[in-house]
C-alpha cells in the first residue's frame, strides 16, 4: 500500500485553495466581529455524551469515536460545532441576556453528506441565544447571506420551513413516538402513497393536513395562502406562518430567488422552530444551513432560546470563480541592509517577494514572478523582466 494515499473523502488543500479559504474564513469573521459576534473556539475532541446529544441518531452515525487512554471513556471527534458552542453559552459564559457567538473549525463525518463532499469539512458558523423572537431568525438569516455575498457566491436561492407546523400537527393528534418517526420520513421523501397508508387512521383534521404538507412548496406567498386554508387553526401552526410571512419579507431583496418548504424537516429532532437552507447552481447540497433550537441548552442543563446557520468553506470555495494569482517580485539572495530594507518597504505595501535560493532563470515562472529587484544607479528597483 502507497504510504501517501488519504483514506476515501479525505483531501489535501493546496496553496490556492488553502490561501482562498483562509481569506475567506477571515473575511466572514470580521464581518461577524462587526455584526457583534464574540469567536470561540471549542476542542476538537470531547466526551461523546457532550457532542451526542438525545435523540440525534443521525449524528451518532456521523460521528468517530474512540477511547480516552487517560479516563477510558468513550471520546468523539466532532461533527458539528454548535452542540459545542451551546454549552460554552451554557456554562462557561452563563450570560442572561442576548449572547452572539460564532466559530470557525474541522469537523469530522464518518461518511460523506454529500456525493462530491469530504468528511473532514472546515464549519464556519454563528449562533444567537437569549432571543426567542422573530428578529434573531432574520439577523441571523441576514448575516448568512451577508457572508456568501461578501465572499462572491452569487445567485443564492433560500429555502424556508417551519418545524412547529408538523409538531402542532403531532402534539394535537397525540400521536405515538414510533408514528411520529415514519410520518416524518415520509414527509421528508415527500411519498404521498405511504402517507396515505400512515394516516389513514387518524382523525380527518390531522389526516388532511398531513397529506397537504408535501404540496405547500414554492412560491412564498402561494404557499402561505394555501397553507392558512388547509391547516387546521391552530396557534403555533399561525404563529409559524406569519413567521415565515415576516421572514420572507426582510430577506427577499438578499437573495436571488426565496421560496417556502413545509415538509423540510431537516434536523426536526434538532430544531423547534423557522428552518432555512441556502442553495446554489454549482452545488448538489445545500451550502449553507441553519435554522432556531431552543432546547439544544436542556442538554447541558440551561434551556435558551437559539438560532444560528452554519456552511463549509471548503464547499464554498468550489463555487468561486478562478482567481489570478498575485505576482510576486524576485530578489536575489544577498546579506545587503539596503536590499533587505527595499523587501521589507515591499511586503509593507502588500507585495509578495521571493527570494531567489536558486539563482536560476529557468525557474522564475514556478515562482509566479513578473518582476524583479535590480541594483541599479546605487540603489534597489524594481523592473519587469
């Protein structure tokens, strides 16, 4: 066996890529400074009952485990930051108020999320707590698209959804746990045929409704017309709507294109309320995700109120157009105070200088080089070769 291959879905970034994503994590994170965002940094490594949470069988399956040498309990390499970042909220800042936090960080997936994805993703994300209204799910929403604008990934399509919908649906119906599970999957896959078999015993209001949710997609305000008609009256189900109604209207002009998905339960076990999930052309998968979770914290003790998004910046990058790299100005190696402050003058004005070990000519364009520093007249100048 090859000692440098890299197991299945696992790569190396090379210099444009890593540089592109650096500037780009950079970029999001000053943006998320200014927006008020205080960077965390949570371990890679944890306790596995910390990252996996009650309830989160998919992110059980997602995530490497293995044993501590010093305590022998069972470690877990993470595969999402936010369970983390919900318990520095929790118990490292225990703060009252509104706590706006963000991260940048490796995760790791045991399989693929996607056909053309790695499973070690570099997570970029923020997350809001102490605000339960629907102000905090479009600041956040707003600064998701603000961060794929900044970056240069144009055309953004949003697509919203609302998981209190289903739950009213459930809670009111008082449905057992393991019907619960098979509704939701066949609302996920979107089968009409095996939602009719699944509901056929329930009461015409919840049945109704339940076989209407697959259709209560697209255009936003279509969609929560018929919604308002077909779902049955109840107080979360128009607290959601009118969310989503609020929602669309504030982030519309960010985006190329918005549209409503009712039967998007995406991360249902995970989250309470508005869910969001951005899309582009030039990717299969969602690029961005997120969505409100107010009872992540109960798993560390401190029920918040909570919404955040997170996406990959190494999906991202695919998405960018090609880049011109800059070039750089060669200098010849020398111990001269002069040169050395002629470099130094250079890299202050953002220049990339190269110093040339080799001093072979046949070399220069694998440096990347268009120009050179020459003694001329007494002193360092730069000229194009």
């Amino acid at each position: 066996m090859n000692n440098w291959l890299l197991p299945e879905y696992i790569q190396d970034m090379l210099p444009e890529e890593a540089w592109r994503v650096e500037a780009m994590r950079a970029q999001i994170l000053d943006l998320m400074r200014k927006s008020g965002y205080q960077l965390v940094a949570p371990p890679l490594l944890e306790y596995a009952e910390s990252l996996l949470l009650d309830g989160s069988d998919d992110m059980d399956l997602r995530t490497f485990k293995l044993v501590d040498q010093l305590s022998g309990r069972t470690l877990a390499l993470r595969a999402d930051i936010t369970p983390q970042v919900a318990r520095i909220d929790a118990h490292l800042l225990n703060r009252q108020g509104i706590a706006r936090l963000c991260y940048a960080g490796s995760v790791l997936h045991t399989q693929p999320v996607g056909l053309t994805r790695t499973r070690e993703l570099l997570q970029i994300g923020a997350e809001l707590y102490g605000h339960a209204g629907i102000e905090s799910d479009v600041e956040i929403q707003q600064l998701m698209l603000q961060s794929l604008a900044m970056i240069g990934v144009q055309n953004v399509h949003l697509d919203l959804g609302h998981v209190a919908v289903f739950r009213a649906l459930v809670s009111y119906a008082q449905l057992e746990k393991n019907l619960e599970g098979e509704l939701f999957s066949a609302l996920q896959s979107k089968d009409s045929a095996v939602l009719q078999s699944l509901t056929a015993s329930l009461d015409a209001t919840t049945r109704n409704a339940l076989l209407a949710m697959p259709s209560l997609y697209g255009d936003c305000a279509e969609v929560l017309a018929r919604a308002r008609k077909v779902l049955p009256d109840y107080a979360e189900i128009r607290t959601a709507l009118d969310d989503l109604q609020a929602a669309t209207q504030q982030i519309k002009s960010l985006v190329a294109s918005v549209s409503i998905d009712l039967a998007d339960l995406r991360g249902y076990h995970y989250h309470t309320g508005m869910v969001f999930a951005a899309y582009h052309a030039g990717s299969h998968d969602a690029i961005a995700l997120g969505g409100r979770y107010d009872d992540l914290g109960k798993s560390f003790g401190r029920a918040r109120a909570a919404t955040g998004f997170s996406m990959d910046l190494r999906q991202l990058y695919q998405l960018l157009p090609a880049q011109t790299t800059q070039k750089g100005v060669l200098a010849p190696h020398s111990d001269d105070a002069a040169l050395r402050s002629a470099i130094a003058k250079l890299h202050a004005s953002g220049e990339v200088v190269i110093v040339d070990l080799l001093g072979d000519a046949m070399h220069r364009t694998e440096l990347q080089c268009d120009r050179e520093l020459v003694l001329r007249d007494g002193a360092w100048q730069v000229v194009a070769f």
